[in-house]
C-alpha cells in the first residue's frame, strides 16, 4: 500500500470539486482499489483523533484510469453526456495537483467504518467490470433505428453486475425507478 505524506502534511491542499453524500461518477473513475489507504486525523496539538480510509493517487494514473473508463462509460450511457466527461479530464488535467485524493469522509461518518469500505469496494468493483476486456459492448446500425434501437441499450444488461448497478444508484445517475438521471454535479460534483 503506497503511502502518500504530502496528504497528512499541514501543506496547502486545493479543493477541486464538492458534493454532499454522494461519490459523483466521475470522481469514482480516477480511482482502483489498490488506491484506498487509511488515513489518519490529527488534532491542532498533534493528537491523533481517528482515522478513515479514502482513495489516494497520483495525477498521471488518475488520468489515465479516467480516460479508460470514460470511454467505456460514454458507450453505456451513450450520448446522454460525452461532454460532462470530456470536461471533466479537462478540468483536471489543468487543475488538479500531483496527487488527486477522494475526501468521502461525510459518507464514512454516516455508518461503520466496514460498510464504508465495502461500499467504496463495491463501486469500484463496477468501473472495474465496465473497463474490462471481457465486458466490450457490440455496437450496432441499428441502435440508431426508433423502437428497434432500445433492444441494444447496453445499460440494460451491464445493470445485472451488482457493482455497476449500485455504483450508478450510490452516484445519483440511476434513480431507485431504474431511470437515468445526467448533470452535470451528479457527474461532477460542484465545481
């Protein structure tokens, strides 16, 4: 497990990017599971208070993970938000510092520390799934064609992998009626 001390250090840290008790999609993309480390809280006086566990990485494989996976994202969500995804690399490639690291600690607080982890587990195990070789969507002609084109909606079928299913209902994309929802902050966060 890679340890990253400028994270813990009083250093200066930007903020990118906010969202309240949700991990937008685009966040969860820059990140594998090798990525999640334990963390620890100090106080003022230099007390440890607690600790959590997070995703850490550096820039250039948070940007190269993204690019992957947003390919293959575009693909299953297919044009409902090709820009939101494309902006987003943008946006980091500028902006973001030589480390990107997911503060989730609103949703750690929320529950036990297990059921955090496995939840953060279980999203990744999804992009994951999404990325792999094995998991190629065929693309056809004939998913332009009205009515004929909704039976090769590949959304349908990636949605029977639990850690897809639950990685769009915990980032806000899939509704609880099984309908897709696409802005900007529940891809993004708030920038």
């Amino acid at each position: 497990m890679k340890h990253y001390t400028s994270i813990n250090s009083d250093g200066a840290h930007r903020q990118l990017a906010s969202s309240g008790y949700q991990l937008p999609l685009c966040w969860l993309m820059l990140f594998h599971e090798s990525d999640l480390q334990l963390q620890k809280v100090y106080s003022h006086e230099g007390e440890q208070t607690c600790e959590y566990t997070t995703l850490i990485c550096t820039k250039a494989d948070a940007l190269q993970r993204y690019q992957h996976a947003a390919v293959r994202f575009k693909g299953l969500l297919r044009n409902r938000c090709d820009s939101y995804f494309d902006y987003w690399q943008q946006y980091l490639e500028y902006n973001a510092e030589e480390y990107l690291h997911l503060d989730a600690t609103a949703l750690w607080m929320t529950g036990d520390e297990q059921a955090y982890i496995d939840n953060l587990r279980l999203s990744l195990s999804g992009i994951s799934w999404v990325g792999a070789d094995n998991c190629r969507w065929q693309r056809s002609r004939l998913e332009s064609l009205p009515f004929l084109g909704r039976k090769f909606d590949p959304l349908e079928g990636a949605l029977k992998h639990e850690g897809v299913r639950h990685l769009l209902i915990q980032s806000g994309v899939l509704d609880a009626d099984g309908g897709i929802f696409i802005d900007k902050s529940v891809l993004q966060g708030i920038i």
